[in-house]
C-alpha cells in the first residue's frame, strides 16, 4: 500500500500550486483535489500558453494521468462545463481521465446568490469573497440541506432543488437583499438557472464514483497519489485568519475528510510558499508593504487574481505564519516560488517574529485581526541579477541561497526547489529527482 502524498499552499493562497502539480504529475499516477471549488484559480503555463483550471485538478494536462475530484471539492455545473469546454479547445479531452465523487457538493445558482446577499450585509466587514457561491454552499453541506454529485440522478431531484433554492430566496428576502439585481456574467437568477441547468447534462456525461473506495483501492494497488490543495493554509476555516477565510479545512487534515483516507495513509506534505507574500481580499496581513515596493511587488510579480482579476495586496515574507503553516501541516519540505520577481531588489527582507504591545513573539495570537502588529524584519542583501537561464540550484546567485538557506533555518523544513519563472522547466531541484 502506498502513501498518499499532499500538497499544498502556506499562504494566503496564489503561491502557485496548479505549476508545482503540473511538474511533479510524471511522478504521480492519480492527482486528486479534496476541497474548495470554483474560488480557486490553478494557473499553469508551458509551450508558451497560460491555463487556469478552478475545479479540475492540475494534472489534467496528461493524459495518462488519472485525475479526481474528490467529496470535499464543491461543483458549480456550469462553471465545470466551460472547463471543459475550455480544455477541448485546447485538445484536452478530459472524459478520458477524470472521474468525480458522487459525494461532492454542488453550487447552485442561489447559493451564488446568497454569496453577494451575505457580503452586501457585512457592510465594511466584507470578506471579500470570490463569490462563486462557497460559504453558501459549504453552509448547507453543514446544514445537512445540500445537493451533492450523485443527487442529479435521483428522480426528485428537480423538487430538492426547488425546495433548496426557496429557502435561499426567503433567506435572501430577509437579508433585504434584492433579488431581481441580482446577476451573473449579466443573467438574471432565472435565466441563468436555465443555463445551469442545462450544464448539468455535461457534468453527468462523465464517471461519478465512490472515491473513497475508488482512492484507497489506488493506494492498495500501489499507484501513487497527489492530494492537491486549493486556496491555502492561512484561509483555513479552523486555523486562518477567522472570519477572513475560505469555508474548508484547507490543511493536510482536510485530505482524510475531503477524500475519505486515514490519516495513517498520508506521505509527504509539500508546502508551496511564495518568497514573498501576497493575500487577495481582506483580512489581517501583517507584512503588507503599502509603499513603493508592495507596488513593485504587485506589478513585476503580475500579482491579479486568477479568479477575480483583483489586483492582491503584497508584503514581505512572514516566517512565524509559515512556521504556524508548517506545524498544522506536517510539512515535510518546502517549494518556494518566484524570488526572480525580486531580482532588482537591493535588499529583501523576511519578517522573522511580531512585536505586539511592545512584546515580541512569533506565534499567531487569536486577535490577530484586531491586534495593531508590528512585523520585525530580516534584511538581506539582493541578488540583483537576473535567474533567467540559470540551470541549476547550485548555481543561484549566493544571495538568494542565503536567503533560502534562512528560510530553512527558520522553519526547520528543508527546500525541495525554487521556482524562478512562470514556466514548468524552471523548477529546480536542490537535490537530483529521486535521490
Ligand atoms: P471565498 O472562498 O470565495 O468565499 O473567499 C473567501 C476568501 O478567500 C477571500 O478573501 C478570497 O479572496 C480568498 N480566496 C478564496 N479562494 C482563493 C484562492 O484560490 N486564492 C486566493 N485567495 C482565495
């Protein structure tokens, strides 16, 4: 029986995990998303072209892969079948290698609804969400009122829905929320009920399975398994920045409830950390630069959302919410991307620990929301080269190995590679593959 092995975002999301799957897939056999949904944007890039993917896993781009969208992923139909439509486009015949949990969750054109109706009566207190429906969504899986995969067979499933979505109107109505404004992509609830529900013709031509039989029998046969994240550690609905996060335990724990294996059964835990630090959205950021390098940040690292197209905020690197990442996590070694966004940097700075109320400390406290924190930075000295060409870990700029070599220290979890451009050959290893 093999491991499952897990991957991962540290941050607030957007380190680029959809580029790590992409790499590491030739030595997976089945790559399988556990939570989160269509909030998610996996941007990958290679022959010169850029794919995002929101719900289909990353290794879908290979074909001989198996790839799976486990119980603890939600599915927005239609969203699901411009995907596909997308990936045909491009050649990519997904009914070939990709099969669904019957248990999944979906997102029902109300719940999107409810989504903006919720964010409106926050007021200044907005989280900010993708609105794609998932605190709505995950609300009723909680709630025991959800439609999942496998319900779109069932003959009733026309009354569950209307049944489910009335209550989402009446909750709506006494949120004053008005209805008929409401839009997406310029359709009125109604009509785009009507393309959802046509959508739903595609989700049902593909394979709805029993993943948890259907991943634990991968294991006993030896195949070898990628849990890939979505979102990130710090958006965590137990451990992020509570209420400023996503609705799913996005953390290694969340592979055994999203995708139905024991926690005996999980291997490696690859954490993807930006050698920065970025967060769409709102909520705490204690590293925010809102100078002229968060700008140059944000510009030179392309720093919009893949899902939103909102320009993120951006700081420092934050090493005592990595090192809260690395705990929760269980991380075994650690991915960092894009310190080539940093090449002209004179000098880069990490934050090491917090001082708050004139206290030091490097532990996240519960107010972390409200807490006025002030970040005690590292600096160290740029590499002020450009990465382009080089080759080989070994041959980084000394520069920038000191200052992934404190990264290491700080964490006390070993580099597996850097990512130094947005394309898949520009991964590299510090150790031979394999080795
Ligand atoms: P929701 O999950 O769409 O409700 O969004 C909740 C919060 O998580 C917002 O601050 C979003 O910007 C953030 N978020 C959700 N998904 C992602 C993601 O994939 N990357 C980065 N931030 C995300």
């Amino acid at each position: 029986m093999t491991k499952i092995d897990v991957l991962l975002g540290l941050q607030w999301g957007d380190e680029g995990k959809g580029k790590i799957v992409d790499v590491l897939t030739p030595g997976y056999d089945v790559i399988a998303r556990f939570q989160g949904g269509p909030n998610a944007g996996h941007t990958l890039e290679f022959n010169g072209m850029k794919h995002v993917l929101h719900i289909i896993p990353s290794g879908i781009f290979h074909q001989d892969k198996i790839n799976l969208i486990g119980n603890g992923v939600l599915i927005e139909p239609r969203i699901f079948q411009q995907e596909i439509k997308d990936l045909e486009a491009k050649g990519v015949d997904a009914r070939r290698n990709l099969y669904i949990s019957q248990k999944a969750h979906l997102i029902l054109p109300s719940h999107r609804m409810m989504d903006a109706a919720n964010e409106q009566s926050k007021g200044k207190a907005k989280i900010g969400s993708t609105l794609k429906g998932i605190g709505p969504a995950y609300t009723d899986k909680i709630a025991r009122t959800g439609l999942r995969v496998g319900d779109t067979l069932a003959s009733d499933f026309a009354e569950r829905y209307a049944r489910l979505k009335n209550q989402h109107l009446m909750m709506a109505r006494a949120m004053d929320y008005d209805v008929a404004q409401f839009r997406i992509d310029g359709m009125t609830l109604e009509e785009y009920e009507q393309v959802w529900m046509d959508s739903l013709a595609t989700l049902k031509s593909f394979r709805f399975v029993a993943s948890e039989y259907f991943v634990n029998r991968c294991l006993q046969e030896g195949k070898r398994v990628l849990a890939e994240g979505a979102q990130a550690m710090m958006l965590d609905i137990d451990f992020g920045t509570y209420p400023f996060v996503t609705s799913s335990n996005t953390i290694t724990a969340g592979v055994c409830t999203g995708l139905g294996v024991a926690p005996s059964a999980i291997g490696k835990v690859m954490g993807i950390t930006k050698a920065y630090c970025t967060r769409v959205g709102a909520g705490p950021f204690p590293t925010q630069l809102d100078d002229e390098t968060g700008k140059r940040l944000c510009e030179v690292g392309h720093e919009y959302g893949a899902t939103t197209g909102r320009p993120r905020r951006c700081g420092w690197i934050d090493l005592p919410a990595l090192r809260y990442a690395c705990m929760i996590n269980g991380v075994t070694e650690l991915y960092v991307t894009k310190p080539d966004v940093m090449n002209d940097f004179d000098t880069v700075s990490m934050c090491t620990a917090y001082e708050i109320d004139g206290r030091t400390t490097d532990e996240i406290p519960f107010e972390y929301n409200t807490l006025a924190i002030k970040p005690l930075l590292e600096p160290f000295a740029g590499w002020k080269q450009s990465l382009a060409g080089v080759e080989s870990y070994d041959a980084l700029p000394q520069a920038l190995k000191d200052y992934l070599a404190a990264i290491e220290r700080q964490t006390g979890v070993p580099i597996a590679a850097v990512s130094i451009s947005p394309d898949r050959k520009d991964v590299l290893f510090k150790q031979a593959v394999g080795s």
